[in-house]
C-alpha cells in the first residue's frame, strides 16, 4: 500500500460510538474550516485529495449559469436549487425535475444518472402501490443531469454522450470546480460517481474554501460571483429541493433562513458554508460512514458560536446523538472527541 492510501488511517479519531458506556466503534477522519481564504483550523489532513461527490453539485451548476442557461431557459430558484441538490425523489422534485427536462425539449429517457426507488420511503411506498416503476426523474442526481441537458441545448453540444469527462460541458465543468474551490490544475482530478457523471477529487481544505466561498461570493472571482449568488439564495430559498422530508441539508438551511446552509456527499463527506462570517466547513470520515458528520459539524458550530438559539432548538433533534434500539430503550450515543476549534 503506497505512502498516500495509508495517509487517511493516520487521520485523527473525531468520534466515538459508545453503548452501555464503553466505547464500541471510532471514526477516523479530517475537519478543515476556512474563514475568508485562509485555512484556520484543520484537523488530519487537509491537503490529502478526497472525493467531494455531491457536496460540490453548486459549484458544477457555476458552469451551466455561466453558459447563460437560467435565463435562455427560464430556470428560477427552484430549479436552480435542485440542480445543487441529492434529493429524495418526492413528487415535487420529480415535477420540478421533468418541468426542466420540457423547457429543452428532453425527456427522462435522455437522463444518464440511472434509476433508483425514492430515497423518501412514503413516495418509494406510494409507487409500489400504482404499480408505477421509479424513473431516472426519482434519481437523487436527476436535478443535477436535467441542468447539464441544458446546458447541452443551450451550447449546442449533443446530449448523448453528456456525461463523458471529456465531453464540452464536462470539461467546462471541471473549470468551474477548479476555479470555485481554487484547486490548481495538478491537484484536481476525477473518477465516476454514483450517478455516472464524473466526480471530483480535490483537497478538503479546497472544498471548504468554495463553501466559504458560497457564503461570501465576492471572495469568488469575478466572472463567477453571479452565478454563486444565485445559486446560493435558490438554497435558501427552496431548502426542501436540496434533499427533502428529513433530511439534514433541508432542515439545517431551513433552521437559519439560509444563513447556514450545507451539503452531503456520499462516503462521509459533508460541507457548510455560513454566511455574514465567510466560513467554509468541510468534514471528510475516513470510513465512509454518514452517523459522526452531523454531530461533528454541529459540535464546531456550536465551539465558534455561530448556531443561535433559535436555530439550535429547530435543530434540536440532530443535535441529540442519543441511539435507541428497536423496543426504544436508550442503547448508547456518538460522542465528539478532539478539541478545538
């Protein structure tokens, strides 16, 4: 195993899985925090490439705006939202989905994410019951794969092949992650993620730095200052296109009117971005697991004093790590571990 693999077992424990008060499980991993463009705290390796996956859905949207395809096609903010968004594949975001695929004259047979049941079980449950099948319109991504059609239609390029890294747009792509989060060239680079299109692999702390970028879009550079904002207000506008009926992206926009506002990634990625302070927060647990990064991220917010107290009430429930088996009894709780910041 080359020096770089064992990099992430040398990160540092953030949390501990504890049941009947003795530690049962521990998660490995990094914690980076930007303010402005300087890195002011970092945990484990922040420099180590990871796979951003969906947390950087707003920053290839950057390249679709900037391609002048909101307005060609008159996407609005609830458009723009699911276009950032890992979503639950509930009616209204299949609608908002399909309403976008129309607007460039496609369908969901032209969508190249792939099909899977809705992530929301009463919707995956309400197709079962009709006897209807999930199309790629229930696909977490299908927001995401109906922007880059029309940035296809609105360029001129063809759309079968829309996901091929070197395809036009996915090399316009790739400019827009580099330049939002900083990344030079050598340090970015790609693999295939979940939903077939390429995903991109660059330094925590750069990832952190496009969140804090996200939140203060004048740090960005100038061309793209526009499009960030528009992309960043659609969140805060429509948090329930980001993800859905419980979910943590949804219900922590929702919590502070869009002042804070973040995104998952699968395999233990999560990012936020607050705004009026600059900050960019991004968490990577090596072991992919998705249960340390919320009370991670919260516990940080907390630490800085950013969370207020409305907002950490209405959050209340994912600041509770409290675990209960099947029959309700309290079993255990996640507990945060490192110090700082």
């Amino acid at each position: 195993m080359s020096p770089s693999a064992l990099s992430a077992y040398e990160n540092p424990v953030l949390a501990h899985v504890v049941r009947g008060g003795r530690l049962e499980s521990q998660h490995r991993g990094s914690v980076v925090i930007v303010r402005g463009r300087e890195v002011v705290f970092a945990l484990g390796d922040a420099t180590r490439p990871v796979f951003a996956r969906s947390a950087v859905k707003a920053f290839q949207a950057v390249a679709a705006l900037r391609a002048d395809v909101a307005t060609r096609f008159g996407l609005g903010p609830v458009e723009l939202a699911l276009m950032c968004a890992s979503h639950n594949g509930e009616p209204e975001h299949v609608a908002v989905a399909a309403g976008m695929l129309a607007k460039g004259g496609l369908a969901a047979d032209d969508l190249r994410c792939g099909t899977h049941p809705p992530y929301w079980r009463k919707a995956a449950d309400d197709l079962v019951r009709v006897g209807v099948a999930p199309t790629a319109l229930h696909n977490n991504c299908s927001g995401k794969h109906a922007g880059m059609l029309l940035f296809c239609r609105a360029i001129g390029a063809p759309t079968e092949r829309y996901i091929d890294p070197e395809h036009p747009i996915q090399l316009a792509i790739r400019d827009a992650v580099r330049r939002t989060t900083d990344t030079p060239e050598a340090a970015l680079s790609h693999a295939i993620d979940g939903c077939s299109a390429p995903t991109w692999i660059l330094p925590l702390a750069n990832l952190a730095l496009g969140f804090a970028r996200l939140a203060n879009p004048t740090l960005a550079e100038p061309a793209d200052r526009e499009a960030l904002t528009r992309l960043r207000d659609a969140q805060a506008a429509h948090p329930e296109m980001i993800g859905g009926t419980r979910r943590f992206d949804t219900d922590f926009i929702r919590a502070s009117a869009g002042r804070l506002f973040s995104k998952i990634g699968a395999e233990g990625i999560l990012a936020c971005g607050v705004r009026g302070l600059d900050l960019g927060i991004a968490i990577k647990i090596d072991d992919g697991n998705e249960r340390p990064y919320v009370p991670i991220l919260l516990t940080v917010l907390r630490r800085l004093g950013v969370l207020s107290k409305a907002e950490t009430e209405a959050l209340s429930g994912y600041l509770d790590t409290r675990s209960f088996n099947h029959a309700g009894i309290h079993v255990g709780h996640i507990d945060v571990t490192f110090e700082g910041p």
